[in-house]
C-alpha cells in the first residue's frame, strides 16, 4: 500500500529495534500517521476534521471512564449521582461539564468532516470502503450518545428514551416484542438504564476499532485532495509529520479555545433546561426535543403527517428517518460521475450548497415545536433532501459537464506541470 | 440498477412529502391553528442582572446570606433544596460554628433510625447532612399542598427556560387577572394568575406579599424587589456552586490555550515555509 | 519569518533534514506542558470528595457512658470503641512493665491528659481486621480484662495492648479531641 517513495521507519535505537522485531507498533504509527505517510501538499483545512474528531472521541473516553467512577446507573439515585459529580466530587463539575460539551464538540466535528467527503467525492472509487466505515461510525456514534444522554435521568432523558424506543413499536407485528425486548420492561426504567449504561461504556471502544479501520482503509489509496486528481509523483505529496501534524496541531488549538470557551462559560447553552428536572414518568414536558445533533433527522421522522395506503404516518416517519442516513451507504453507487470533487463539478456545487442550506433547515425545524409552519417546511425540506441523494445526484453524473481537471496536484498548486518540477 | 431503486425510493418519499404538505397546506390555509391563548399573555421575564452574570460573573456573598434568610424563613416551609448540604454554606460566608447551629436549629429534623429503638425518627442536623425535606415524598407534599407539589429548588435556576431572571419575575409578577382574559384561562380555585408561568396560573401563593417580610441582619431594605432578587442569586448559587472556581478556571484555560495556540500556528508556519513559496501567486495579485 | 526557499528545492529532500528550529520546540514543550497540567484534575477526581471528607470527623456525646461502660460507634465507616475506664483498670493498665509487651505502651500514651479514664481504640484487630469482643455488655473480654478476638484468639488489655495471641499491635488510637467535657470529636 502507499506510495514508492514513502519515507521508510529506521529505528535508531536499540529498544527501538527490539520493538520492531517482536511488535512493529512504532512503525505503525510512523507509517499511518508519520513521516512515512505521503500525503496530498494541497489539502485544505476541511481536511483537519477528522483528526480533530479523533482527539474529541479521546476526550469523552477519558471523560467517560472518569465519570463512570462516581456516576449511579441506578434509576433511583441515577441524577442525585450526576449532582454528586457536580458539587462533591474533587473537577468533577469540569470533568461533566467537558463531557456534556465534548459530545457537541464531537459530532461538530463530524458533520465537517462528512461534509467534506461530500462535497470532494471522497466516498468514490477507490475509496468506498472508507466511506461506508465511516458512516458506521457515524450510526455508532449516534446510538452511543443517545444511550448517555439517558444516563442523567433527567425529563428529557426519560423523554427522549421513550419516544425514541416508542418509535421500535411502529414495525408491524414485531414492534412491540422487539420494543419490550430493548427496554427490559414496558416503559424506560431501571433495566432499559442500566444497559443503556452497559452499552455507552462499550461502543465507544467499538468506534475506536472502527475508525483503526477506516484508517487503515484509508493508507491504501492514500488521502484524497481538494481538486479530486489521484497523486502522480512525489512532488504531489509532503510527509504526514511535520507537515500535516502542525497544521493539525495549530487548529486543534483553536477547536479546543472555542470548546473550552463554551465548557467553561457557557456550559448549559447546548443542554435543555428540562434536563436538569429529575424524570417523572407522569409528566410529559412541554416540547421533547433530543440533542441539537439529531435535529435534522427528528424533523424528518415528525415530517410525515399522513399515513399511506396501509402504512401509517408513524411507521412512515420511522422509514423515512432511517433511510435519510442509510442513503449514504448507497452514495458511491448512487453518484457515479468520473469527476470527484465539487470544484469542478459547477452543478454538483449548486445543488450542495442547497443540500447545506436544506440540512440546516430540517436541523431548526427538528428543535422546534412540532407545531406550523415547522410541520410544513420540514416536509419541503426533507422532500428536497430524499431528491438530492436518490434523483439529483444519480441524473446530475449523466447530465453534467464537468470543468477540465488539473493534470497534476503540483500543476494545480505551482502552475508548473509535475515533470518539470523538480 | 442501485440509481434505478435509488429513483424509485427517493420519488416514493419526496412525492409523499409533497403530498403532505400539499394536504398541510391547505388545511392550514382554510383552518388556520389557533394559537394557545397563552401565548398572547404569558410575558416574557424581566430584565433583571446578577453579580454573577457573565463570564466574569462573581458571587455577592453578603447577598446570598440574605437570599438565604429569605429561603428559610419564606420557601423553606413547603421547598426542599435536598441537593445542598449545610456545609456548603460556609461557601457563602458563614463559619464552621455558624454552619453547625444552622444545622442542629433547623425546623426540620434529619430522618434517622433511633439508635436505641430502631424506628425511624428526626435528629438535628449535623453540617455533612444534607438540607432535609420539608416532606416526606410527594403524596406528603400533594396532600400538604392542594394536590401541588413544590418542587425542590436546587437546580431551579438551570431547570428553567430563563434562568434566574424567570425565578425573580415569577416571585414578583403576581397580578390581577386582565379584564380580557377568556374565563377559561381565569385562575380557578387555588390558583393564582401571574403572566410569567407558562400556563398563566399557579398553584403556589405570592410567597413575598409585602416589604419586609424578612428583617435582613445587614439592614439592607427588604422590599419585595430586593427580597425577590436576593432568593434568585441564592438560588443561582445553589444550582451552580462552582460558578466562580469555573470561571476562573476559564479565563486560566483561554489564555493559556490562546498562547500555545500562537506558538503552534508559528511552528506551522515554519515547516511548511519550502512548500508554501512554491506556490504559484493567485492570478488577482500577479 | 519564513525564509524563501528555491524552488527547485525537492519537498521530499527538505524533509529529510528533521528542522530544530526553536519556535517548535517552544510549541511542543508549552502544549506538553498543558498536557501534563491537564492530568492533575484528572488524577485529582480520585482523591476523596467533599461529601467524604465532610464525615472524615465525627462528634460524638459520651456523657451517658458510665464508668465501666463502652459504646462502639462508626467514623470512617469503621467501628471504634469508646470505653470510660474505672479506677481498677486504670491501675491493673499502669501495673504492667511495658518491657514485656509486644508494642510497648503506657496508657498515658494512649489517652489524654486530664481524661485519662477515656480509652477511645478502633474496634479493629490489628491481626486480619475483625471487630473484637468486649465492648458490648456480657461480651467476652479476653484473659486480660480488655477486649478479646475471636476470629484467632488475640487478647487486649484494659488499656487495649494486646497480651497474647497473633495480633501484632495494641489497638490504634485515632485522632481524637474533647471539646467539652462530654463531646469528643474524633478524626
């Protein structure tokens, strides 16, 4: 895998050269993320994104497990716990706090980084399979932070757990029994917490293992680069360290000003106030709305209002919720243009930038009252999304003329073709 | 054949939601929904700031002593602050002797089993214990209380949209029900009209109905107002003890961060200098 | 600050040469510092928490504990025997050479002075852990008159030594104050 003229790992001592005898894991670690990893010299920094989800994923681990040493998964002192971890135990306010925020962080980070395989065709040929772990991650992640924002036992936890595992009810004849098995009882309770708990300790070690993966997928074709065009010599690359350490580097500084200004001083601004109401199971909130990460996808599921033909609203809204992210494992064979990046794909990039604007859209719409006009701008909205992946994108690859690519990553960087460079 | 499906799903879904809304859309426009008559009453809280507002937000602790005199001698009756207990007090000024006798006087004993007997009974209060209930579980408080429950008011500045501005605007925005209120929005028995709830009516009675109602130790004047505002910045603090150790740590944090911050961004600089000058120059400032 | 290179100058060759310049030490070192400052509250959490360290000290009455009398009461959840010693096992205490015992100590040593009849001891065998006898009323007390383990047969004295058996200490003596003449707070 990689390229010819990838650096090679010398150990230059002789612990060094034991290691590497008995459990290369040092080069390993030089090959993947180090001076031995070629990588494009013309990335942008829509590239950082996902090493920086990476370190955020390090944090809540780190923040998890500590957590995990004071917190109750008990249904009955669950909350009084978390308040433990708040008021008695020594940081323990910062170390939650971290945690709370670091999720947001998390996902933040996430969506850039899909955002950017998508728009510079990353999820191509021959880069499928990193595509397709990715997007696993994506699922674990989501399943993962559900399951700990029920950990507080607070209304909207109780809530969000509710409707969440009410939805399992909507699949015909096996939705309840399936429903009863996830719960371990007929509402979320003691049992449904403590796996929950269970669960939210574990996936996160299973996207580690899935993300060693989807970077060994990723050293097999190399990095893709923002004009699309595959490396050709060695001028098209610079080595991973220093070059791209720095640069991650500097603007993990910067992600973690902006996270620790928003742990430190406005801890609460992501969070519902609700949550901060110990669960009652008789008192429904007034607006139960889950984290701002699944509001896109919440607007979707309460956008089908109708039911059809014999599947109802609800089951539809389920369907519908689900295939809205399951669409993207289709997208390597959905978009088959040649051309991978946007930048020279003029009606890809139109059609985009609407699917940003239309995503952002279904995401306030998913934390508003499921009341007008949001009802009806969903609908518009999640329509244009289902027309983008499944209509727009397999006619735009037939229909398109594309702009002429650059021969070389060099030419497009120096203006001088790759040959002549050196 | 994955575009043909791929067709196929994408029409089925995005041609329902165009039914949907077509479907919404007319309903909406021959039956507008009527909104809550709620929402044209209900008031939004007041303007109102904190010592403690802000990121370099403090705490007056001279005001939270007297917020503290206030929840005892007005809220302490029928709300709980089980999450705080009596040593947390000497965050707030007071010494460890002063904390022991607020602790062995307060009205509400500690429940423990008798040593001797065994049954369940109160002892006072000893500084590690928590603040005890005023009741002993919600049916207690239900029946105590016209079928309300006050609830407990630790986390009551986080646990509203609104914040502690909420809490003082609730405590001083009792009123008289406008003229044009519609009778079914009218506060039945029991209840009582004030704008800043979200149902407009309450269970729990105007708690401060008159100035002084706390005779304050420092001699501040104990008007509605100020005693309003200073059981708010207590209830700030018992929901956020931490707040001052958080900012500080904060303000610690970001600079330390915006330095490092600066030097990697130079060490970035300087590895990539070779690579960045063989770039070609953009053509708008050839 | 970046000095222009040529631009035949190879990426590939330049990157050969591990550059030292200054300005990336500095930034490594300051991250790295940050990052071991960041370990301190994340080891920290471990200590005790402050609803721990708040029942660390206990006050306790003892104004209904006659002479000859002991309670045994829980600090640090662990029990610790309070005893009002009377004058016959003061003196029996005093009587003993401590050259012959196994962790020579006066009672003077282990009491206060002016409430020499209080022995306050952890109610924990200094063997393998187990609550002795003896504080409790019609409890065995030992050979020796004090307290006595059943679990491997230690025997204390009236001073809480231990006599005879495997035990290899006396019974600890916690920290403890009067603060009045009836309440002692220990811990």
């Amino acid at each position: 895998m990689s390229f010819p003229w990838a650096k090679q790992y010398t150990p230059t001592t002789e612990f060094g050269q034991w290691m590497d005898e008995k459990l290369p894991v040092p080069r390993l670690v030089y090959n993947s993320l180090g001076a031995g990893y070629p990588t494009p010299r013309n990335l942008n920094y829509m590239w950082n994104f996902g090493s920086l989800a990476g370190i955020f994923l390090v944090v809540q681990i780190v923040t998890g497990i500590i957590l995990a040493m004071h917190y109750a998964a008990n249904a009955n002192i669950a909350f009084d716990s978390v308040e433990h971890i708040m008021r008695d135990v020594n940081s323990g306010w910062m170390i939650r706090y971290a945690h709370a925020n670091g999720a947001s962080f998390f996902f933040i980070a996430i969506y850039l980084h899909i955002g950017r395989g998508l728009f510079y065709g990353s999820y191509k040929a021959p880069r499928e399979m990193i595509w397709l772990l990715g997007v696993v991650i994506y699922l674990l992640a989501m399943a993962t932070a559900f399951m700990g924002y029920v950990l507080p036992w607070g209304q909207m936890s109780f809530w969000g757990a509710k409707v969440i595992t009410g939805l399992f009810e909507a699949i015909p004849l096996v939705g309840k029994p399936i429903q009863e098995l996830l719960l371990g009882g007929f509402a979320p309770d003691n049992a449904a917490l403590n796996r929950f708990f269970s669960l939210h300790y574990l996936l996160p070690f299973v996207i580690a293992g899935v993300i060693i993966m989807h970077i060994w997928a990723l050293h097999i074709p190399g990095s893709n680069n923002p004009t699309g065009v595959d490396v050709k010599g060695p001028q098209d690359t610079v080595p991973f360290h220093p070059y791209y350490t720095a640069k991650d580097g500097w603007t993990l500084g910067v992600a973690l000003i902006f996270f620790s200004a928003m742990m430190f001083f406005l801890p609460n601004a992501l969070g519902h106030a609700d949550n901060y109401i110990p669960a009652n199971p008789l008192s429904t909130p007034a607006h139960i709305v889950p984290e701002w990460y699944f509001w896109p996808w919440y607007a979707i599921l309460r956008a089908f209002t109708f039911d059809f033909l014999f599947i109802p609203a609800k089951l539809l809204g389920v369907l519908a919720m689900f295939s809205a992210i399951l669409v993207w494992f289709f997208l390597p064979w959905l978009d088959k243009s040649p051309v991978r990046s946007g930048l020279f794909r003029p009606k890809f990039k139109i059609f985009f930038g609407i699917l940003v604007v239309d995503v952002l859209i279904l995401g306030y719409c998913g934390g508003a009252p499921a009341e007008e006009p949001f009802v009806m701008i969903s609908q518009l909205a999640s329509a244009y999304y289902f027309a983008h992946f499944l209509i727009i994108l397999p006619l735009l690859s037939r229909l398109e003329k594309p702009e002429p690519l650059p021969n070389s990553i060099t030419e497009s960087v120096t203006g001088k073709p790759l040959e002549t460079a050196r | 054949m994955v575009r043909i499906i791929g067709i196929l799903i994408g029409l089925f879904f995005s041609g329902w939601l165009l039914v949907s809304f077509g479907r919404g859309a007319v309903e909406y426009a021959t039956n507008p929904p009527v909104k809550p008559v709620e929402y044209s009453f209900h008031e939004e809280p007041k303007d109102v700031s904190f010592s403690s507002d802000g990121p370099l937000g403090k705490f007056d602790r001279q005001q939270l002593q007297r917020g503290f005199q206030g929840y005892k001698e007005v809220c302490a009756a029928c709300h709980s602050i089980r999450l705080v207990a009596f040593r947390n007090l000497e965050e707030i000024g007071y010494n460890e002797d002063e904390v022991k006798a607020i602790a062995a006087n307060w009205a509400i004993g500690v429940p423990d089993a008798d040593p001797n007997t065994g049954e369940m009974t109160t002892r006072p209060g000893l500084p590690a214990d928590k603040f005890p209930k005023p009741f002993a579980n919600d049916i207690a408080a239900g029946a105590a209380n016209n079928n309300a429950i006050p609830p407990d008011l630790s986390l009551m500045t986080k646990a509203r949209e609104g914040g502690a501005p909420y809490v003082y605007s609730l405590l001083t925005g009792y009123t008289d029900p406008p003229a044009n209120l519609p009778e079914a929005n009218r506060p039945g028995p029991g209840l009582h009209y004030n704008p800043y709830f979200a149902n407009l009516n309450l269970a729990m009675a105007p708690p401060l109905a008159v100035d002084d109602q706390v005779s304050y130790s420092d001699g501040t004047k104990a008007s509605i107002d100020q005693m309003a505002e200073d059981v708010s910045a207590f209830l700030i603090w018992t929901a956020e003890p931490k707040l001052e150790e958080r900012h500080q740590a904060g303000w610690a944090v970001l600079a330390f961060l915006l330095i490092a911050t600066i030097l990697a961004y130079l060490s970035y600089r300087t590895i990539w200098a070779d690579v960045k000058a063989e770039k070609k120059k953009k053509s708008a400032e050839a | 600050m970046a000095t222009v290179e040529t631009a035949e100058t190879a990426v590939a060759e330049e990157s050969g040469v591990r550059r030292r310049d200054f300005i990336n030490i500095a930034a490594v070192s300051f991250a790295g510092a940050g990052a071991v400052a960041t370990v301190f509250p994340l080891v920290n959490q471990m200590n005790p928490s402050a609803d721990v360290l708040a029942l660390a000290s206990v006050d306790v009455d003892v104004a209904a504990i006659d002479r000859g009398q002991a309670i045994k009461i829980l600090w640090r959840k662990q029990p610790v025997f309070i005893r009002n010693l009377t004058e016959k096992e003061i003196s029996e205490a005093n009587a003993v050479d401590t050259a012959t015992l196994r962790d020579p100590q006066t009672l003077a040593e282990r009491t206060t002075v002016g409430k020499e009849n209080w022995l306050i001891t952890m109610g924990v065998c200094t063997h393998l852990g187990c609550v002795p006898l003896g504080a409790a009323e019609g409890e065995n007390r030992g050979e020796f008159g004090g307290y006595f383990c059943p679990c491997h047969g230690s025997h204390y004295d009236t001073a809480a030594r231990i006599r005879k058996g495997p035990a290899p200490r006396n019974l600890d003596v916690p920290e403890y104050e009067f603060l009045s003449d009836t309440v002692v707070k220990i811990g």
